[in-house]
C-alpha cells in the first residue's frame, strides 16, 4: 500500500476487512465490526491502529494493507472514516492481538468480481393445438 495515501489517514476512524475475529478461549464470538483508529504511519514499520472499543493496537506492514477506502456516509460527526482492505487477519484472544496471513485463496476469491454470463435466447416456437381435445374437453 502507498505510504502517502496513508498517511492521509491519520486519526481517521476506520473498519477492517476482513474484520478482527474475538475468541473467548477456543471459542469464536461474535464478530462486531468495530471502529479503529489511525494512530500512526511509520516509513519503515508501517500502520499502527488502534481498536476504540477494546483498545488492542496492531502494527501492521505496509504490505499487509491492500487498500483504504472512504466511508463518506459515516462522516456525519466531523471525523473521517473509512475501510482498511488487508492481506491478513486479525485475532483478537483476551489481551492479546495476533496477526496471520488470509489463504491465498481465500484473498483471491475475495477480490475477484463474478462475471455475468451472457446467455443466448432461443425464440420459443409456439405448440401446435390439437383441436380435437379442446371439442373432448367441452364436450366432457
């Protein structure tokens, strides 16, 4: 991801995608698309942000970020927000934050526009009527 784009966002409030996935032991809880914050673009480190609700902070490279995206529909409270696309995700397990690669099939699945297939029509030929039956079916 472009540094200078990112560091555009600084103090933005944004979402992730995929978003963060909370375990309570092994058990998965619900996912709950919180608000993080850009707190810090660093030329060598990367993107620290900062999760408001939980207060978790993730340094994330510069190449674990596919994309920012701006949510202008959110921005009714004076700040910024918007999506962060990434490469990775992001457990969240009590205090402890972990970060692990998405399955390259997964990524490019997830990326990838599904292309509309163009059917051919065929007019529809129109059945021959059999007036014998319709005489049968009054007559009956």
């Amino acid at each position: 991801m472009n540094k200078t784009k990112l560091a555009k966002c600084l103090q933005h409030r944004v979402r992730l995608r995929p978003p963060a996935r909370r375990f309570r032991g092994v058990t998965e809880l619900r996912i709950m698309d919180d608000d993080w914050l850009v707190q810090d673009v660093e030329d060598k480190k990367g993107v620290r942000i900062r999760n408001i609700r939980t207060d978790h902070v993730a340094l994330l490279g510069l190449d674990q970020i596919r994309d920012y995206i701006a949510d202008p529909r959110r921005e009714y409270d004076g700040l910024r927000h918007g999506f962060l696309e990434l490469k990775v995700q992001l457990f969240l397990r009590g205090p402890e934050l972990v970060i692990e690669p998405r399955p390259s099939s997964v990524t490019r699945a997830a990326t990838k526009r599904p292309r509309a297939t163009a059917r051919k029509r065929t007019a529809r030929k129109p059945q021959p009527t059999n007036p014998a039956k319709k005489i049968s079916r009054k007559q009956a």
